[in-house]
C-alpha cells in the first residue's frame, strides 16, 4: 500500500508511474488527497472539541469549589453540546478514514523507474538467454505423454479424488518430486536462508498483510467457516512472521526460505497452454524471502535472482531472464524478473520463477520497520521468488532430458533421487 504522506507529496508523480502499469490513477488519488484533507480537518477540530471539554472540565471543578453554581452549570451545557459534537466529528472520522483506506487498497505499486513500458508479456525485456539445443530430436513426447509412458504422474486419478489441476505423483515421479524440494532447500540453506515449515492456511489479516487481498480476493480457496485462505504462495505466511514488528538495523539481512503446497483457483483447466504440468491448482513451490534495509533492497533483488539462475544451470536446463513490462508487472511489484526455462517437447517457455522487490508496499500494509542509526522508524524493504516452482521445472527435465532408452536425471539430482534414469 502507498503511503498518504507520499500521496500527499508526490501525486503527479504518482500518477504518472502508475501509467507504466496502464493503470490510470488520476481520479483515484484525487479523491484519497481530498479525503486526505478531510480527515486531517475532522482530527483538528476533534483536538480542538477535546481540549475544550479538557479546559471545560478543569473550570466547572473551581467553580463549584468556589460556589458559583450558575456559572459552572452553564459550562456544564456548553460540554454536553461539545460532547455531541465529539460524536458527530468521530463518527465523521471514522467513516471518511474508512473510505481513505478501502481507496489506498485500490492503488497498485508503483513502479520502478526501470521498468519498461508495455502492455504484456510481449513486451517483456529479455536480458539473459543461455544456449538451448538448436535441432529438436523427431522423438521427443510432451511431458504428459511421457508421464503416462512411464506411469509417474496421475491427473486421472487427481481427477476422481479431487478435481482437474490436482495431480497424483508416483513412483520415480514421488521420487523426483522430493528430490528437488531436498535439492532446493538444502541449496538455499547453503546461501545462508534459514528454512521455515510455514501454515498452508492463513487469516484475512495475513493475507490482506502481503497483498493478496483485496486484489486477489475469488482468486484464493477460501475456507469460510474459519474465515482462512489457502495459501497461494509460501510467501503469504513466511513474510507475515515480520507484521507488526520493528527490527533493528543491524538484523539485516533477514533470509528465510520455505517448501509449501500452494493453491490457485484460477489456474484454469483447458487449452494447451495449461495441458498437463503447465498450469495446476496445488502445486508445489520453494520460495525464498528476503526482509531488506531500504538502501540495498536492488543489490539484493539481483543476487536472488542470480541465486535462481544458478539452481536451473545446476539443473543444465535451458533458461532466460526476463524484466516484467508494466503492463505484465503484479499489483504488488515494483520490479520483477521472471526465469523461463525452455520446454523442448512444447518448444515454449515456461515460467519456473519470479523474484520480486515490493519495496514498502507490502511492508506499509505489514507495518514491518526498523529503526536507523539516527533512531528514526522506517519502513523496511520486502522481496521475494520461488526457488524454484516445482511442476513446470518437472516438465521441463521429462521433456528436455528424455532419450529412447528412457529420462535421465540431472547428475546434481541422483543422490537426492537414488537412480539415474527413469525408464
């Protein structure tokens, strides 16, 4: 959530960022600067009516004391017409902060002045690219068939037990499946992030804390007699260990790590461009999650994203690096880099990670501050990126690493896994 003060301050400015987004905000931050005023106009003359009451209070007191009645009852008259004026103003108070508050929720992140401007992933910025194979092998099978050559992945029986997007994994599948969540999060232990079994489960205030809601509000599994949400990435919980907390300087950096399920309504369940592994509603995900100090949150937002880079090299997968465009960038992002690794058998690629700065967005809704060497309270810096999410990067190594005598493991993999081929 933007900060009023920097509304206040900056609202051309404001406005204009958020065009980067396509989001017009004109009408939108006029309203929150005028209801702005309001508000600081209501709060004044509630000072002003209390302080009154106050003064009156402390006279009425002397007045008795000093039996003049008549004069300390007009007084009295005077603070009961105040006090109904104090209800008028609260409620006044209250309702236009109200207001102020569901209009702030409304406005997006802005971004960075780095983002390049466009209105989708067409537009995107490519700024890495590792060599891919250039001659496709004739043999190759999409992953769904490879999955059912070699019975290691169920949608049929997901199907029956709970719904499309829910997969079985099985046999070597299970197999490869907790390989790669051992091999990610020893792989971020080893970077110095220390692990964290978070709930699957979160209340209103978490996910309202990070930015999930209102904006992904119908987006979510939503438990409604508990008033939880299932999470649809680890990030939700891992981050709201900070809400409400005031760190030190020196307890930065702050670096946790976490193996989740995750869950997304709104995965979709047709076309090809979300047939098998591609797109699911639960899936698997390690996500790493930095608390930064404000001045070196771009420093760190490159080495996480170099840190993924370097898990899909280990992996030898065929990979690229993407700079969101404005218009592909989330509510909540100020910079975003997107890692894609390149599916043979699709011949596409597919997003495995988005490492992310939010700057004080989520950490103004989080209220997750510090205090500096000065002593003065600020607001600290969240980031965060999957490390990786687990079923396209499946894909990827079935399709990428298949041969007519079956699929081979990545070598950094067979320990984890215990074999080397999948046949």
């Amino acid at each position: 959530m933007i900060q009023i003060q920097t509304i206040r301050e900056n609202p051309e400015e404001i406005i204009t960022q958020l065009k980067v987004k396509n989001f017009d905000a004109s009408h939108l931050i006029y309203s929150i600067i005028e209801l702005d005023k309001e508000i600081r106009s209501t709060k004044k003359l509630l000072d002003e009516n209390l302080a009154q009451q106050n003064k009156n209070a402390k006279e009425i007191g002397i007045l008795f004391k000093n039996k003049k009645a008549a004069e300390a009852n007009q007084l009295k008259e005077e603070s009961l017409k105040l006090k109904e004026e104090e209800k008028t103003l609260q409620l006044r108070l209250n309702e236009n902060s109200k207001e102020l508050d569901e209009k702030l929720v409304l406005l997006p992140n802005t971004p960075h002045k780095s983002v390049p401007a466009g209105k989708s992933a067409e537009d995107n910025q490519i700024i890495y690219n590792s060599e891919s194979q250039s001659v496709i092998p004739s043999f190759l099978l999409p992953h769904w068939e490879l999955i059912k050559k070699y019975d290691i992945i169920d949608f049929d029986l997901g199907n029956k037990i709970t719904g499309a997007g829910f997969p079985v994994y099985k046999n070597k599948g299970a197999k490869l499946q907790r390989a790669l969540v051992n091999f990610f999060l020893d792989s971020a232990i080893e970077e110095g992030y220390t692990e964290i079994e978070p709930p699957y489960l979160v209340n209103e205030d978490s996910a309202f804390a990070t930015g999930q809601l209102p904006d992904k509000d119908g987006q979510m599994y939503h438990a409604t007699i508990d008033n939880f949400y299932l999470i649809p990435t680890g990030e939700v919980p891992v981050t709201n260990i900070y809400r409400d907390i005031i760190l030190k300087e020196n307890d930065f950096p702050i670096k946790n790590c976490a193996y989740s399920a995750c869950f997304r309504r709104e995965a979709g369940s047709y076309g090809k461009d979300v047939r098998g592994l591609n797109r699911l509603h639960q899936f698997g995900k390690v996500e790493i999650v930095q608390i930064a100090h404000p001045d070196h949150s771009y420093q760190v937002l490159e080495e996480m994203k170099d840190y993924v880079a370097s898990l899909l090299r280990q992996l030898q997968l065929p990979f690229r690096i993407v700079k969101l465009c404005g218009g592909d960038l989330s509510f909540t992002s100020a910079l975003t880099y997107d890692l894609e690794v390149f599916s043979m058998a699709q011949e596409k690629w597919l997003e495995v990670s988005s490492v992310s700065n939010f700057e004080t967005f989520q950490a103004n809704r989080l209220k997750v501050r510090f205090k500096d060497s000065d002593g003065k309270i600020r607001l600290a810096h969240t980031l965060n990126g999957s490390a990786l999410a687990l079923p396209r990067i499946m894909a990827a190594l079935l399709e990428n690493n298949q041969t007519e005598e079956g699929i081979v493991i990545p070598e950094i993999l067979q320990p984890y896994t215990g074999f080397p081929i999948i046949n």
